[in-house]
C-alpha cells in the first residue's frame, strides 16, 4: 500500500559519529514542536527523518513550516512503497507521482535512482529504466529527456522505497538547543539580529539582552526591540528578552571620564552586565553583532578593551563580514526592514564627537577608577525587565 509521506534530509548531523542519534532526537522533537498543534507520526531510519500520517491537504502546510527548521537541508514530499523486487508497487506509485505533473504541463523527465539498500538486487540503472519505461506506457504525451529534464523523478531504495518529484530547501544548520546557551546583545541594526541568528543556525540556544536609555530612547525604539524578537522567535520557536536601562551610567562615564573613552568605557560596562546575566541564565557565552573596523569603537585594539571586561568567552560571528553580506541576509531572514525604523538605541545616544580607534587597556582602567563600577552595574540591573516571545 502506498503512503504519502514527508522525506526530510539532514546535513552536518550525518558527519556525527557516536553521538549522531542525541542530533537527530532534537530535530525530531523540533520538527514535533514546529508542527504543533498537528500530531504527524515523525520518525528516522538511517540518515533519513520522515513525516507520515497527515491530511494530504495539509502537505503544503508542513513543507512551509519545516524548511526554516535548523538542522534540515532538504524536504521532499513523495510516497512510500514496500520493497518488491519487480517493483510493481513502485511503477504504480510513479504514475501516481508523474500523473500529477502532466496536470501542470510538464512533458519531459528523467528518473534517477539511488539504492542504499545493497539488498535490493535490481541495481539503480535498471530501476530507472524500467520505471521510465512503465511510466511512458501508461502517461500519454510524456518523454524522456536525459540531459535537461522538466521533471526528475527521484526513486530512492532503502529499508522501503520512496519515491519523489517536489523538493525545496532547508535552511540547514545543526538542531536548534544542541549547542549549548548564548545571551545575545541585540540592538536595533543590521548587525546584531544577523549575529543571533547565525548562532542559532549553529544550534545555540537564545537568550536577548537590549539596552536602552529611557526617556532618551523612545517607546517605538523598544517596539522595534519586540517586533526583532518576534522576527527571530520564527525560527527559534521562542526568545525570552531582558532589558537594562544603562542611562545611569552612561551619565556616569559622561561626568567623569574623558569623552573619547566614553564609547569604550560604555560597551565594558554593556559585558559586565551581560556576564551577571549570563551567570542567571545558565549560558556559556555572549554574542554580538561585532564587525571588524565596521565602526571606530570596533577595531581590534577596542575589541580586546572591550573583551577584557569579562572572563565569559565572547563569540562575534560577523566578524569577517562584508556589510553588504550582512544587510543581504537581514533581508533573507526577515530583519533587514525592521532594522531600519530611525529609532535610536542606547549606544547612539550619547556618542561623543572624537572617539579614540585603538585603546590602550591601561588608559581605559585609569579611567574607570573613577567610577563606582560595580555599584553602577548593581544599580542597572534594578531596572532589568523581561519579556517572553513564542511563535511555536
């Protein structure tokens, strides 16, 4: 009997070893979890994942809702037969696959088989010529077109076999919670979205820390805060956000210390409050949207000042980036016309007009030892709020 069924293909986890199945246990959970409120059986056999048991009106539905799933490269929507060494359930599920093509025009196709399953005796040659042989027979008008097809039928051979025409891409990566915990600094730019969604992609699990300098920072300035969260919670599933007004110190670095260290100055305090949250939320690392020489503070003298702040490793994952690449995948993923709301964020407030390019560690400290440093962090974190997003 012949099932509709979901193939789904995975990447990086196949180059897993021992530890491949604790991998493919999460995708299967986030695949579970995406589909919700459906309950569609969702199981694996060898480098393969497979959804079954839904509405066939539905099939569309899933693919859509799967392809922005981390850990997933490919989805194809197909049947499944028994094995049967004349391939009578095969040739009769292909005319069933193919007959649903001929309806949108197509002509000309190719079938190309895989065989896996060293069992099976006929090999794939001779699998896809007899297929293509009953297919021709029983499908008036179609032909096979070997070197530029419209269609290719794609047979695969393993403990069943499957076969499928409609494929779409995955969005790739490593399961979403298998790479451990990062307290993302999020701004409103290009940059930092970009940043916590390349380390989700990675499978680190998100957590968002914004600053802000109310009432210099505005309401809509933080609207765009929740609306970034959102966009990133798509593919997350949820995001939990906190947010530290950083008004009082900022204040703080403007009355006592030299105005060209102010920037430098504010963004160490930005890592020491990140790291008392990193040490709430059971992360391991803090993540920014840094771009080396991108701005006057981001160079790599002000970079390792900035670095020095904290002990908790800092993972930068746009570092090498050109900017345009990055404005280019805020597009991609869906940040890019959030980002540009004119809204001011707590870095941009109070930007003096000379910023110094290459700190030197010791001119910084000399600077901080007029600040009540870990009292100006205590007090920030009074005005900690937390805000919790879930899209599925």
């Amino acid at each position: 009997m012949a099932q509709r069924v979901i193939i789904i293909k995975y990447g990086e986890i196949g180059l897993k070893k021992r530890n491949r199945h604790v991998f493919e246990d999460l995708l299967i959970d986030n695949i579970k979890r995406r589909l919700l409120p459906l309950e569609p059986k969702v199981y694996k056999t060898f480098g393969r994942l497979y959804v079954e048991d839904y509405e066939p009106s539905l099939e569309s539905h899933i693919l859509d809702s799967l392809k922005d799933v981390f850990g997933i490269i490919e989805l194809s929507a197909g049947i499944r037969v028994a094995l049967d060494p004349e391939l009578k359930r095969a040739k009769e599920a292909a005319v069933e696959v193919m007959a649903e093509i001929a309806e949108t025009g197509v002509i000309t196709f190719k079938v190309e088989t895989n065989r896996s399953n060293k069992g099976f005796k006929v090999k794939s040659p001779e699998v896809s010529r007899l297929v293509g042989g009953y297919i021709l027979h029983h499908i008036e008008g179609f032909k096979v077109e070997v070197h530029h097809p419209q269609r290719i039928l794609n047979i695969e051979i393993r403990e069943k076999i499957y076969l499928y025409v409609r494929s779409i891409r995955g969005i790739g990566g490593l399961p979403y919670g298998g790479g451990g915990k990062g307290l993302l600094l999020l701004s409103g730019g290009f940059d930092s979205p970009v940043a916590g969604f390349l380390m989700a992609r990675r499978g680190v699990e998100i957590t968002a820390l914004h600053f802000h300098a109310y009432p210099f920072t505005s309401h809509q300035a933080r609207e765009k805060i929740y609306d970034l969260c959102e966009s990133l919670a798509g593919y997350t599933g949820e995001i939990t956000l906190y947010c530290v007004n950083l008004l009082g110190i900022q204040n703080q670095i403007k009355k006592h210390c030299d105005s060209k260290y102010a920037t430098v100055i504010n963004r160490r305090f930005m890592m020491r409050i990140a790291e008392k949250l990193v040490l709430k939320t059971g992360a391991g690392a803090i993540i920014t949207g840094d771009n080396i020489a991108q701005v006057a503070s981001q160079t790599m003298e002000g970079l390792s000042v900035v670095s020095d702040a904290v002990k908790t490793v800092i993972f930068r994952p746009l570092i090498a980036y050109d900017k345009l690449d990055i404005i280019s995948k805020a597009r991609e993923i869906g940040t890019h016309d959030i980002s540009i709301r004119p809204f001011e964020d707590a870095c941009t407030v109070f930007l003096p007009p000379k910023v110094v390019t290459r700190p030197e560690l010791g001119d910084v400290l000399r600077e901080e030892e007029v600040l009540a440093v870990e009292a100006l962090v205590e007090g920030a974190l009074v005005t900690l709020e937390e805000k919790h997003f879930k899209k599925w």
